[in-house]
C-alpha cells in the first residue's frame, strides 16, 4: 500500500507543484524588470524549495565529462566493463595524450537508498591521479523477479566478480555501508588465494562494529526484532514497475531516516540558500541545487539485502564476533597479512559512530604495522568524508599517498 500512497500523494500535488514552478520561473524571469531584487529574488527561492519538494526526482546522471590532470583538462568517458541485473562495472575512462601507470580503484558506492552518483565528487577527485571503476548499483525496482533476490552474499559475490573482472592489483575502497561487505571479500579472495585479491582496502565511515560509537542508526537497529523491521519497511513493487512482485526497502523511507536524523541542518540549509539566493550567490546556490536534487533522488533495495544487512551488522555482529560465514565457509579477517588496511572516520559523522570503523584494525590483528593506516578528520561529518573541500584538500591526498607509499607484496 505504501507506493499507492505516495503515487497519490505526487498525484495530489501535482497542481501545486506546476504552481511553484510557474510562480518561480515569473519572479526570475529575466524580462522581470525586478528579477533582480532581493525580493523577488527571495520569493523566487521560496517557490523553488516548494517546487522542488513535491517533485519526483529520477536518477541523475553522473555527468563527468572532463577533469584536469596533471595542469590539463583532459575528457572522460563512461564504459560498462560488467553489467549485472544488480549492478553494473563503469570506468571513468580518461582520454590521455601519453599513457599513465596510475594505481586501479574499485570505488564500492553504497547501497542504501542513493544512487551511486552520490560519489561523483569522489570519483572526480580520484580521477587525476588514478584509474577509476565504480559499482554502480540499480535500482530493485527496475530489476525483474526473474533474476532472483539480491542479498548480503549475493553483494559480496558481485565485489569478488567485479575484481576479477579488473584484475590483479585494485585497491578497494569502500564508502559507508559497504565496508563489512568489502573486508569479506577481500578476506575470502586473500584465503583462495586469487590473483585479482585487492592490494589495499580503504574504508570510509564504515559500520564495521556497530557495538562502538553508538547512533541513532544503530540504536533504531536495535530496538526491534528482524520480524518487526519487515513488516514495517518492506513492501511489494506495484504492477507498474519491471520489478512487480519484489519485496524492497523503498529508497523513500531510507531518506526520510537520514533526514529525521537533523531536521534542523536540512531546515538551515534550505534558509541558506534562500538567504544565498537573495543576495545573488549563484555559487551556493547552484552547490545547493546540485546537493539536493542527488540528494533527492532515491533507489529501492533488495528486501533480503536490507534485512541481511539489519541482521547480521547491526543485530548479530557476526563480522566481529567470528561468527559470519560466507557460502558455508568461516569469514576470517584475523588471517589478512599482505594488505594494506587504511580507515578514515569522522568526528561529526552521526551515521556511523566513532570507532566503528577504525575497528577493522583491531579484526585484522595480523597486518603489520607498516601496512596500517588510521586517519580521523575531527570536524567532518558522514558525507564530508567523501565529497567536499575536507575529502578534497586533506582525504583524497591521504588516500593516494597510502596506495603509492605501502607495498604489501
């Protein structure tokens, strides 16, 4: 019943919407003669914000069409290297004049209800200096029944394919939600053996232990059973989607968590840009505009996936407590040696805890010192970590330092 309502509720507000838009495109219109005052300005914001609120946002487009190496702007171009039901392999390709030897990353995007175009500033840092492959995840909605359920192994199993698929030295990082899933992965590949075993693997605010740092993430997962949690957020898809019949998580009711969590940031934001707007900052303008339509646009997960990830992150703790196992065989990070391990938290970061990521140094007692890396940015919160001038200026430096400098081999 939920997505019927909210068919209902865009249905119902359709009128509204078209009336936002009109009111705002008649206060900015450039033949305005008082388009540019702070007035009219102001109210032009007011019926964006409205606008925008009540509007379907669809998947975004990554849109990196260039960025600048060594002092020159060179284009990029997007290639499927792997294309799965669940996830699709894309390399940010760039078109350089004289071949570069640049360190492979396979950026491991999050799968919690954003598309993985969330990490474009991400990928556009990382492209100067390395070669970049991104997950990038699709929506459960639009994968048909057919090609079966999607859980926590299956993603495990996707991350496996996807760095043999590359090949041998990647390193693999992984932002947020992904980390327990990558640490397995490069556990099982290390224990087999496999060649295309990741050289280095970097975690950003991952909940690796969720039993440290407590949040109100962690504290929701908690206060009820699995039982509980499926029968409130899981849904069918309706007829009208490629997935009908599949049960999901609805990528809505995963925003509408992260926004409860600081209403009152979102509410300053947005007095911010009408303020900004006012005034004729077009550059936070425009930076708020493009936070907020990807910020907007939301995917639907695999029911399986959301309540493996419930259950065996933040309820059992099977990672850390030994107890996880992967297609019957015992996940044992204890036993990672030639890898290099980096972790990056951040000190306002209310999603995933203090220490929960830095965790994953105390499960790989086994990695030399040498080849350990723990960073901590004091002042960043959750999404500072991976986009922004923090990420930009000191994250994104730390990181590439860290592939160059440490050679597990």
């Amino acid at each position: 019943m939920l997505y019927h309502a909210i068919e209902a509720q865009y249905l119902a507000l359709t009128p509204f919407r078209i009336a936002a838009d009109a009111w705002r495109d008649l206060l900015a219109h450039p033949h305005n003669p008082l388009a540019e005052t702070t007035l009219h300005r102001a109210g032009a914001a007011a019926w964006e914000i409205m606008g925008r609120a009540t509007r379907r946002h669809g998947r975004p487009e990554f849109g990196i069409t260039e960025i600048e190496v060594a002092g020159k702007r060179v284009a990029v171009s997007e290639r499927l290297v792997m294309g799965e039901p669940f996830c699709r392999l894309i390399q940010f390709q760039r078109d350089l004049e004289k071949p570069r030897k640049d360190p492979k990353i396979l950026l491991v995007a999050p799968l919690s209800g954003h598309f993985a175009t969330l990490v474009r500033d991400t990928i556009e840092s990382l492209l100067a200096e390395h070669e970049v492959y991104v997950t990038d995840w699709q929506d459960a909605r639009e994968v048909p029944l057919s090609d079966g359920l999607f859980g926590f192994s299956d993603y495990v199993d996707t991350l496996i394919r996807c760095l043999r698929r590359i090949g041998p030295g990647v390193s693999l990082m992984a932002i947020c939600q992904p980390a327990p899933a990558a640490l397995v992965a490069a556990t099982m590949m290390t224990e087999a053996k496999d060649p295309a075993a990741p050289r280095h693997l970097i975690l950003l605010g991952g909940p690796v232990d969720t039993e440290r740092g407590p949040t109100e993430v962690t504290k929701l997962a908690k206060s009820q059973s699995l039982a509980t949690f499926e029968a409130a957020a899981v849904h069918h898809v309706p007829p009208m989607h490629p997935g009908a019949g599949r049960k999901v998580y609805p990528g809505l009711l995963q925003l509408t968590g992260f926004m409860s969590l600081n209403p009152d940031r979102h509410f300053r934001a947005h007095l911010d840009f009408l303020w900004a707007h006012a005034k004729g900052d077009n550059r936070f303008a425009t930076a708020h505009r493009r936070f907020y339509e990807e910020y907007l646009a939301v995917m639907d997960l695999d029911a399986k996936f959301y309540l493996d990830t419930v259950r065996i992150v933040f309820q059992e703790h099977a990672l850390t407590r030994g107890t996880l196992s992967h297609h019957g065989q015992r996940v044992m990070p204890a036993n990672l040696q030639k890898i290099g391990l980096m972790t990056i938290e951040g000190g306002r970061d209310d999603i995933t805890g203090t220490g929960q990521c830095h965790a994953a140094h105390t499960i790989c007692s086994r990695i030399p010192d040498r080849l350990r890396l723990e960073v901590t940015e004091a002042k960043v919160g959750h999404y500072g970590l991976f986009s922004g001038r923090s990420w930009r200026e000191r994250i994104c430096p730390a990181i590439r330092d860290f592939i160059r400098n440490t050679d597990p081999r």
